[in-house]
C-alpha cells in the first residue's frame, strides 16, 4: 500500500510547487473573498480553498481509510500594461498563458507523490474556468477544480 498522506502535506507541497514553479508567486490557504484583505499581493497568486473530503463505507469497513478529496483553487494575474482591456485575443491569449503555468505547475506538484511513492488517483476531470473581475478590469482569474483520492489512514488490527 502507497504511503500515507494528509491535507497539510498536501497543501504545504501545492505551494512549494506553486512558488518554485512561479518564481515566487504569492499563495493563500483560505477563501476566495479573502483576496481583497491581502493587501501586499505578490501576483500570480494561487488561492487554495478548504477541500471537500470524503471517505467511502466501504474503505471504512476495510480500516484502510481512502481518502476522497475535491479541490478548488484560484489563480490571479495582473494583465500587463501592454496589453489592451478590451483586446479580447491579446486578453485569450494571456489566459492561455496563465493556464499553461497552472498546468506545468499541477504537473511538478502531482508527479511528487509518484516520485515518493504515493499514489494519487485522480477522480474527475480539471475543469478550468476562465474569470475577468468586473471591479477591476486589469485583474484576471483561472478557476480550477479537480479530484482525487489519497490513502489517509491504515489502521492495523
């Protein structure tokens, strides 16, 4: 069986990826909302949310807990002064940008647990969902959700 593995781990490895990957980058544990009270942001910043855990009965009958994880995470960036807000190809472009850093970086952090021997099972899709906020039209957002399970607990008989 895969090692075992908690959220905090998980997390702390999400921002050592986020912030090696990024050169940087900011990244928060918390809620979206929260975005406006980080008053020094240091861009592209991840916001990571609180997951959605599960386990099944049946992992619970068997004492080996398999964790069922769902995650949600935002990325902000700044449009560049070079670029035009109301350009939409030069702003399409921008986002496919910021998505291919959300990929590489999902990329270094998930191949580290198969590295290290764990085994993360992916669970649905990562659905990306492309954001301009209203209040600030320089400001762009990445939605991204995605699943999957991790062993969390063997409890021995």
């Amino acid at each position: 069986m895969s090692g075992i593995i908690k959220s905090n781990e998980i997390v702390d490895q999400m921002k050592i990826a986020w912030t090696s990957q990024t050169g940087g980058g900011g990244f928060h544990f918390g809620n979206p909302q929260e975005v406006d009270d980080i008053h020094s942001k240091t861009l592209p910043l991840m916001v990571i949310n609180s997951p959605q855990m599960s386990i099944s009965i049946d992992s619970w009958k068997k004492n080996t807990i398999l964790q069922n994880s769902n995650w949600t995470l935002s990325v902000y960036e700044n449009l560049p002064s070079k670029y035009n807000v109301t350009d939409d190809l030069k702003i399409l472009e921008f986002w496919d940008t910021m998505e291919n850093k959300v990929l590489e970086w999902f990329y270094v952090w998930f191949y580290y647990y198969e590295t290290q021997g764990h085994e993360l099972d992916m669970t649905s899709q990562i659905q990306i969902t492309r954001l301009k906020e209203s209040s600030n039209d320089r400001l762009l957002s990445l939605k991204i959700t995605f699943g999957f399970n991790y062993f969390r607990y063997c409890r021995t008989i």
